[in-house]
C-alpha cells in the first residue's frame, strides 16, 4: 500500500455485523501497511470545525503582546508560540523549529494522582478576547472523545478482540487539542533549509484524529515503496493515524508511521492553513501489555503510558 485509503465509517455505525466485521479488516490493512487512513461517515458536524477555525483565526490575529499572556510549551495548555517546536527531533533528526503557532487545550479534569494531574490534566487557558472559544472547543473534544473511544471499540474488533479491550484503559484519558496555524509564505519569508511546517515525525499516543485544509504545503507520509507520499483530502472528512503506543499495544503488527507537514510553497505565497488535531492517549498510569504473537508481530516488553509519552514529549520541546 502505498497511498492512505479512504473509509466510510457508515456501516459501522449502522451496519450489521458483517458490516462491521468488513470495516475492522480493512482497517487492519491500512493500520498494518501504513498506519494512516482517511474516514468519512463520522457524524462529526462539520460547521462546528469552521466555526472554530474562525475563532482560532481571530485569536492567531491577536497582537503578540496580547497572545503572550497565554504563552504555552510543549504538552502545556495555551498558546505555543512560533519556534517553541521541532517535530523531527522525535526521531533524532536536528532540524530548525517547526512553521507554525499552536493553542492548545485538553482534559483538564484532575484524577487526585500529583504527577499526573500536574503533567496530564493542567486547567485549560481561555482568551477573553475570543470568549467563544472554550465553549466550541469544550464541545469538540467531547465529540473527538466520544469518536476515539469509538474507533478504539473498531481497532479491538480489528485485531480479533473484544470490542471493549481498550475501554478500561481509558477512562481517565488524557488527550490534547491543537489548533496549528501554518503562516502563508508571504509571512514568514523563505524558510531555513530543512525546515517543515511539521518536520518528519510519528505521533506519540494511540490515535490521532486530524481535521486538515487542502493545501500545497500540506501533510505527507511516508511510504516504504514510494516514499514521500500526499496524504488524499476528502471534504468532510478526518485523517486518523496510529500513535507509538497503540504500535507498541499492537505488538508491532501495526505501524506509526512517519509524516510530515511540508513547508509553505512558492506557488501558493499566501496560504495559510489551519489544522485542528485531537491526540489520544490512555490512562497515564496505565501499564500497556503488548500483544503477543499470532496478534502481535513481536514480543515486548510492558509500558507504563506516563513515562512512554514523557520521554517523547521532552524530545520535540525546543530550548
């Protein structure tokens, strides 16, 4: 496979169990061959997305005095502001900063845990200056929830389990929002060379759920037959990827591949795009028991989902 597919998700939501069972193999293949696929039929609407583009947008345009006031790091709620970033160091590859500015918010409800509630679940940081922007936003991370939990109910079916498997290790989720605002070219000036609006990494946790605009600076993945690849855009549609974690959960059978988002191009000075990206992890003290063979492709060790992530999270942090 060298291209991400395109699933609709309809019957399995509405399908009889043959549906179901038709749309677990094919998720399967695409998580086994490249780790990515493109769904439709999520039921996520799709106005809620553009209204919360708009707002983003209106806080983006916010003077960076203003923006400073929120100011964020990696794995932090608020406002990541341009060089703070560098996706590619994930994998060992030194890079400039990554093209772009972030707000950023997620689960924020403490589990009475010091660490993990200092390091999983900060209280969120709203701007008055778009006070509409928790409420949208409050909104949609319970409709990605809701939709990760669902394609996790998928991912066990799809690996011969029940469709429950992965439940209990997610009761107390941590997850993360980042609305990504990629400046047009006419912005930044040249970028430096081999720097990436996103520079080639993998994701971290178990499933990424990406809403993305079109674009000639857009996302790629990488293919072992073809390399470099465009990932396919399909309106009112999500790009879902497997993180590090469900790989490791998956006993290697399914991969997290790399990807990348590429820098704005000289044919399109004035694009700006704005991409909205649900990470979805676990229960940070969960200890994840790879599967093991005929599951499994390899036998690893246990996982405690914290310090798996931390170790991540700290190496794409600039500065």
């Amino acid at each position: 496979m060298d291209t991400v597919p395109t699933l609709d998700l309809t019957p399995w939501f509405h399908g009889d169990p043959d549906d179901r069972k038709e749309v677990a193999a094919r998720v399967d293949a695409a998580l086994t061959e490249i780790g990515f696929l493109v769904v439709t039929g999520h039921g996520v609407p799709s106005d809620l997305r553009e209204r919360i583009r708009e707002a983003a947008k209106r806080f983006f345009a916010q003077p960076e005095e203003v923006k400073r006031a929120y100011a964020a790091t990696v794995g932090e709620r608020g406002w990541l502001p341009p060089g703070v970033e560098a996706n590619a160091y994930a994998e060992g590859t030194e890079t400039p900063p990554d093209l772009k500015e972030t707000f950023a918010a997620g689960a924020d409800r403490p589990i009475g845990h010091e660490l993990y509630d200092a390091e999983w679940f900060r209280p969120n940081v709203w701007p008055s200056e778009v006070p509409e922007l928790e409420g949208l936003l409050t909104d949609y991370m319970a409709r990605m929830r809701a939709l990760s939990d669902e394609l996790l109910a998928l991912c066990a079916t799809a690996l011969g389990l029940d469709a429950g498997y992965f439940a209990p290790y997610t009761e107390h989720s941590s997850y993360t929002l980042n609305i990504n605002r990629y400046p047009p070219l006419s912005q930044l000036g040249t970028p430096e060379p081999g720097q990436f609006r996103i520079g080639p990494h993998t994701d971290f946790g178990t499933v990424t759920v990406l809403d993305r605009q079109p674009g000639a600076g857009g996302l790629q993945v990488y293919s072992e037959e073809a390399g470099w690849v465009d990932a396919p855009y399909t309106e009112d549609s999500f790009t879902i990827n497997t993180g590090d974690l469900l790989a490791v959960w998956s006993g290697n059978r399914w991969k997290s591949n790399r990807h990348r988002v590429l820098p704005p191009d000289p044919s399109a000075p004035d694009e700006e795009l704005v991409s909205l990206i649900f990470f979805y992890e676990c229960n940070p003290d969960a200890w994840v028991e790879p599967l093991r063979p005929p599951i499994g492709r390899t036998t690893l060790d246990p996982v405690r989902a914290h310090d798996f992530l931390m170790e991540r999270l700290d190496a794409i942090t600039v500065g």
